[in-house]
C-alpha cells in the first residue's frame, strides 16, 4: 500500500547517522519487545503480515512511535487474534488494570546449542533457515539483459515495491528463481512467483540533475514488472 511507511528517495529527513559503537537496544525496554518478538510466535503470522500491519499504523503514530514500540503494536494485535488477551485487557493494563483472564501461555522456544565460534552461528542459521526459493509454477517471464518497466501504481494491500521506483525502466540483472510473493504472504497465501534483481540508473529515478554514474538495484518480483 502506498503510505507514510515508504520513506524511500524521499528527502527532508536529513542524514542517516551510523557508528559502529552504537548499542545492539538504545533502552532496556527495547531488549525486552525483541526478546518477546522471538519467543512469541503467531500460529498463521508471518514477515509479511507483521509489515503490513505496521504500515496499517495511523500516519503521525509511525512517525513519533519508536522503532520497537511498532513491534509491541504489532506483537498485542499477533496475541489478540490468537485469543491470548482482549482489546479491553490491553487498555485495562494500559490503566493498571488485572487481566480479566490469564493469557495463553507462549511457546517455549528450542534452545540453541552452544556457540563455539563463527562458523556455529553461520552453520545453525543455514540449518534453520535453508534456502527461501521454492518451486516455480510457470517458466521465468523476463532473462538477464532484457529492459524492463515498473508498474506505475501500487494497491491497497502489501507490495515491496517502493514508491520511487514506479514507472521506471531498468535491465534484469539475474534471475534469483521463485520466491514467496509478499503481496500474498501478508493474507496468509503462499504464492512462489519469480524474482529478478533489477538495476535502475540514478538518472532514470531522480532526473538528470542525478549522476548518470549512479545506479540502483532492486530485487523485484514479476508481477511489478512488464516488458519495456
């Protein structure tokens, strides 16, 4: 959907300031939305749907919310529609107030083995996580070298195909197999559809006054895409 969200090539919000001495949480409240965002698992959530519901957010509420505050947003709706606690609970402990009942209790995560080194890590992560390509249903549109064009408008539902990028013409990069289509992940479908790696000149994005040495590239799913 097209909302407050995609910030992307807009400008007026100044620099992005980055220092590798910056803490992992800037508070300890932070820590714990983490924490709960992975020990708390939907039954039907996914990445998708969480985005979603976080671009659902009232304008000025995602721009003065903290980050990890969208999360919390996001983790109560996750427990309210599993039955967890109600509406009502929520606002209730807003104000002090008791549950009315004892919510579910969540899901005891597996503990991972211990971590040794690096190549621990990086050979749990793959353990866990595999590869995210699935089964294509139909033979890839598009091949590396063609030109093509973004679609001009979005839809009201989630798309990862940001604003700025719309109706601009670029050159299919790789073709990255059939992946997941976030579009029909956020309604709880699972739609492999293939995925390219699209470059876009600077240029063609933000006019001439852009450096025509620039380019940008974007992982972009077929359906975004027609031929040029």
């Amino acid at each position: 959907m097209d909302g407050m969200h995609d910030l992307g090539g807009r400008q007026g919000f100044g620099p992005v300031r980055v220092s590798d001495d910056d803490p992992a949480f800037e508070t300890e409240a932070d820590a714990r939305i983490y924490a709960i965002s992975q020990t708390v698992a939907p039954d039907k959530g996914t990445i998708d749907w969480f985005r979603h519901t976080i671009e659902l957010m009232p304008p000025r509420a995602y721009m003065t919310e903290p980050y990890f505050q969208k999360w919390l947003f996001v983790i109560l709706i996750e427990q309210i529609q599993a039955g967890g606690f109600s509406v009502d609970d929520v606002l209730g402990a807003a104000q002090g107030a008791a549950p009315a009942k004892a919510p579910k209790a969540a899901k005891t995560p597996k503990a991972p083995p211990p971590v040794q080194s690096v190549d621990d890590v990086l050979k749990r992560v793959r353990g866990q996580y595999g590869s995210f390509e699935r089964p294509a249903r139909t033979p890839p549109r598009f091949e590396p070298g063609q030109r093509v064009r973004t679609l001009r408008h979005g839809h009201d539902g989630h798309i990862r195909l940001p604003a700025y990028v719309r109706g601009a013409t670029g050159d299919v990069l790789r073709h990255r197999g059939a992946h997941l289509l976030p579009d029909a992940g956020a309604r709880g479908e699972k739609r492999p559809e293939h995925l390219y790696t699209v470059v876009f000149t600077a240029p063609e994005l933000w006019g001439d006054a852009a450096d025509a040495r620039d380019t940008v590239t974007l992982d972009l799913w077929e359906n975004y895409l027609v031929p040029a």
